[in-house]
C-alpha cells in the first residue's frame, strides 16, 4: 500500500512579521525553520520514503532539500503543489481577511 507523508515547509521569514505570502517566491526559512526540519528529517529516516516531491515555491524546496540531505532522494519539483492563490489579496499575507471585510462593508453600505 502507497503512504503519503505531507510535509509543510518550515517557518518563514514573513510569518515572523505576520505577512504570510501564498505563491510568491521570496520568503526564506527562518533559523527556526531550518531547526524545524533538521528535526524532522532525522525522523523521516524510519518511514521507508522512496519520492520526496516540493512545489517549486522557494521555502518549499528548501524544506525538501534540508530533508533530502538525510534522505538522498531525487526531488520531483511540481508547481501544482503550491499554495493557493488568494489573487489581488496576496499582498496582504494573512492580514486579507480584514481588507476584504473592509471592501465588502463598503460595498454594502
């Protein structure tokens, strides 16, 4: 039987300020982050894992190649895998919810 193990990326430079971005490119993984996965791929040694797949996101396959450093597997990169795409609301990170309240409340009034 096929096991899939999902792995989310390790902490990122914009969570530390509360702007997380969905798809775009640039945010690095933190310190923390790094530790994070550090952790997690000496435990992953165990689980047998034959594939390891990352979106084409940046903090993404960086978690995939710190994992893969005690894995050494090939890394299928798939941009399918990415985050969803919140459109014009990106920019706002996690903060869209509160802007798009602000245009709906104005829409209705």
């Amino acid at each position: 039987m096929t096991k899939i193990i999902l792995i989310r990326h390790g902490e990122e430079e914009k969570k530390k300020t509360n702007n997380v971005e969905y798809q775009t490119d640039n945010s690095d993984l933190t310190i923390k982050g790094i530790e994070q996965v550090r952790k997690l791929s000496s435990k992953l040694k165990d689980f047998n894992i034959t594939k390891i797949y990352s979106s084409d996101i940046k903090r993404s396959l960086h978690t995939a190649e710190i994992i893969n450093k005690e894995l050494n597997l090939e890394i299928k990169i798939d941009k399918r895998l990415r985050e969803r795409n919140i459109g014009e609301f990106e920019k706002y990170g996690d903060n869209w919810r509160k802007y798009f309240n602000k245009l709906k409340d104005k829409e209705l009034a």
